[in-house]
C-alpha cells in the first residue's frame, strides 16, 4: 500500500508541476496579446493558436487532479443521505466508471493522435499529433488517477472521499 500512496503522490507532483508550467506559459501569452493590443501593435498571430494548445494541456494534466480532490462534477447529495456503507459502495462504483471511461477513450485517443502526424498547426507549424496527444493524455490519466482510487479502496487505504494528496518529500 505504500507503494500505491507513493505513486499517487508522484504522479500527482508531476501532474500539478505540468499544470503550472502550462498555466504561467498561458499567463505569458495572454500578457503577450494584452501589451501588444494595448498599445497598438499587431498581435502575434500564434498566441491565439498556443493559448487554445496551453488549454488543451492544463485539462488534460488537471483532469486527474480534480478527480483526486473531489472538484470534478461529483454528486454527493445523494451520498450524504444514505448510510455510510452505501454512498462508500456508491463513490467505488462512480470510480470503477471512470476509470472504465478512461480506459476506453484510450484507443480512439490514440488514433485521434496518430491522425495529427499527417497534419500541422495553422500558424505555429507544429504537428498536430503533439496537439492532439493532449486527448490521450487526458483519457490515460484519468483512467489512471481513478484506477488507483479503485484500488485504494478495495485495499482499505482510501475511501473513495476527496482528498488532498501532499508532495512526496
């Protein structure tokens, strides 16, 4: 079990570091688009393109993140109002679908992905499958951070409530 909170950490350190990346560079572009328009000059065409891309990464690297802490679409009302033993068999049956959901995004997300490599970016000419990789990371991640909730509780280490996971020290 220690090996699973391990992982859990780590995995959510590296998830929560690429959302801050992503989300200053977005930071960066949009004072980008602001300073130049503010003043007058023409904006750089690709900071509209890299914005949506930086969007796209902050979702995917955010989605298991949001899992975790419970600030994914979560309907507990229910939970609250039946017994504990129930609304725990409730949020192990909520995490199983999600992982199953992200499991079977996986393939198309792949393929989706392998399809961008025949494709580039309008005005960054980037290839798209780099862009497009943002939807398997997304489907991998979530499937994995529900995975390990799955599991978590089916050992007793979890119960499936929000949490907040620390950084490994």
């Amino acid at each position: 079990m220690q090996t699973l909170a391990l992982l859990q950490r780590v995995l959510a350190l590296v998830c929560r570091s690429v959302v801050g990346l992503a989300f200053f560079a977005l930071i960066v572009v949009v004072m980008i688009q602001i300073t130049t328009r503010t003043f007058g000059l023409p904006s750089p065409v690709w900071t509209e393109e890299l914005s949506r891309y930086l969007l796209l990464y902050l979702v995917a690297f955010g989605v298991g993140l949001s899992l975790m802490t419970g600030e994914l679409v979560n309907v507990d009302l229910l939970q609250e109002t039946v017994p504990e033993k129930a609304a725990w068999v409730m949020r192990l049956v909520a995490a199983a679908s999600t992982a199953i959901l992200g499991a079977v995004m996986i393939w198309p997300a792949w393929r989706f992905t392998k399809i961008g490599a025949f494709q580039q970016s309008p005005s960054l000419r980037w290839p798209m499958d780099i862009i497009h990789a943002s939807v398997l990371m997304l489907s991998v991640l979530l499937c994995l951070f529900a995975l390990l909730r799955v599991i978590g509780m089916l050992a007793g280490a979890d119960d499936g409530r929000p949490q907040y996971v620390e950084e490994p020290e």
